[in-house]
C-alpha cells in the first residue's frame, strides 16, 4: 500500500474517536448544568480542571479534523496535493 491510502484509512479510522470526544464533552458539560441552564461545580478547582481538560479535548479534536479532512482530500485528489 502507498502512504496516502495508509493516511486515508487513518483518517477513517479516527472519525469516531472525533465523534466520540465531542459526545463525551457535550454529556459533561449537560451534567454540570442546573435548572436555570448555568454551569455549576463543587469547587473553583473542579471548575479548572474542567474547562481545562474541556477546551484541551475541544481543540485537539478540531485539529484531528482538520488532519482528517487533509487526509481524505490527498487521497482523493492526488494530483492536486503533489502526492505520489
């Protein structure tokens, strides 16, 4: 196999891991909600740690996207990326 089918099929592969990471944030930040809709933590740390680890799965999803929306398009459009 040629590198751009092993980085198309990575690229698949990783779909439902995105999937996954912006279902199980979406399900925590749900949780911490009350009845008025705010977001509400036992404690200053808590409230850190969360939008921390939050922001930090948020992020290195979009890039994970990106990566594979790059992935997807080098191998569908060779010619256009100068892949071999």
């Amino acid at each position: 196999m040629d590198d751009n089918e092993y980085n198309f099929l990575i690229a698949l592969a990783l779909i439902p891991a995105v999937v996954g990471l912006q279902i199980w944030v979406r399900n925590r930040r749900r949780r911490h909600r009350n009845e008025t809709g705010q977001l509400e933590f036992g404690s200053l740390g808590a409230t850190l740690f969360s939008i921390v680890i939050e922001g930090l799965v948020v992020m290195s999803s979009f890039v994970l996207v990106i990566w594979i929306m790059g992935g997807i398009l080098r191998y569908l459009f060779p010619m256009v990326f100068n892949a071999k």
